[in-house]
C-alpha cells in the first residue's frame, strides 16, 4: 500500500515510543523511512532500532523545539538526500 513512498520519522525515543509503532507499521506497509533524532543520547537507541529492523535507514540529527533546525533539514533536502524525495 505504501510501497515507495518516503516519510521521515520524528520522536522516536526508544522501541515503547509512539513514533517507532508507527514506523514498524508504516515499514511494513513498504515505505522507506529516515529518522531524525534529538540529540546524541537518543542517537544511539534510533541507530539500534533501525539497525536491527530497518538497515540502511538514513539518521539525522534534528531537534523538533526548534523550528529553525526542521526548516533547514526541509530546505537542506536532508532527508530527500538521503531517502530519495519525500513524497
């Protein structure tokens, strides 16, 4: 249903968070997934999780209380570069 479509996963904290279901439900769908995180601490878990369920996930860093740092990533095409074009 959602195969080759592109989103980006924002929130994920650890395998309990609310981002991370809807990234497994959105993956098994079929949609190719990037992940922002918040801060080198979560890095790690996101880099797990993906890891072990989503290889090759791209993963960037992206603090979401700050609109400026999500207008630059939009802008900066971050994820489009990584996981082909949002769409």
């Amino acid at each position: 249903m959602l195969k080759d479509k592109q989103g980006i996963i924002f929130g994920v904290a650890n395998k309990r968070s609310i981002a991370w279901a809807t990234a497994q439900a959105l993956h098994e769908a079929g949609a190719r997934l990037a992940f922002a995180y918040q801060g080198d601490r979560l890095k790690e878990n996101v880099e797990r999780l993906t890891a072990e369920e989503m290889p090759g996930s791209p993963l960037f860093s992206c603090d979401v209380t700050k609109q400026e740092e999500v207008d630059a990533h939009l802008q900066a095409g971050s994820a489009s570069n990584s996981a082909g074009s949002i769409s």
